[in-house]
C-alpha cells in the first residue's frame, strides 16, 4: 500500500479524504491498513480545515470598510452582496 501524498491544494486534498473515507467504509483493508488511512485521513482533514479557514479570513478582510472594521447587516452578520454573473455566465 502507498502513503498519500499530502497534497497543497483544497480541492485535491479533499478528493484524497473522499477516496480514503471510501475505502475504509468499504470495511475490507486490514486494522492496520486502516489505522493508516484513518491517520492519513485526519492529516488531510486539518489540512482541509486550514485551508477553509484561511479562506474565510480572506474574504473577511474584503467585506471590512475603509476603517477596517467588518460590515455587519442588521442581524450582527457579515454583510455580503451577491456577485453579478461574468458576460460569459448569462444564460439566454
């Protein structure tokens, strides 16, 4: 059995998690080979978590003014506005 890399990418590391979590669903690896994945799994399930998180705090400080305080709506929430669709996303 091959160690998963520990991949950079959300989207890849997420992909990994899947893979992982369905093989061990599948119940036919050794206790072994399953702790390994399971630990392998967790790796990949912070990396994950890191990765949403630095995310979050990026977009956090986009939705703050001038002064760098967060805009808040009237229920205490970040404020947000939806983004208007790219010339080539419209539908016809």
């Amino acid at each position: 059995m091959t160690k998963p890399e520990a991949p950079q990418q959300f989207e890849a590391a997420l992909k990994q998690l899947e893979e992982i979590v369905q093989r061990l669903e599948k119940g036919e690896l050794s206790l072994e080979e399953s702790l390994k994945l399971y630990e392998a799994g967790i790796r990949l399930s912070r990396l994950c978590h890191a990765k949403l998180d630095e995310a979050e705090g990026r977009i956090e400080q986009l939705l703050k003014d001038a002064r760098g305080e967060l805009l808040l709506d009237a229920d205490g929430k970040p404020k947000t506005t939806p983004l208007a669709p790219a010339e080539d996303d419209r539908e016809f």
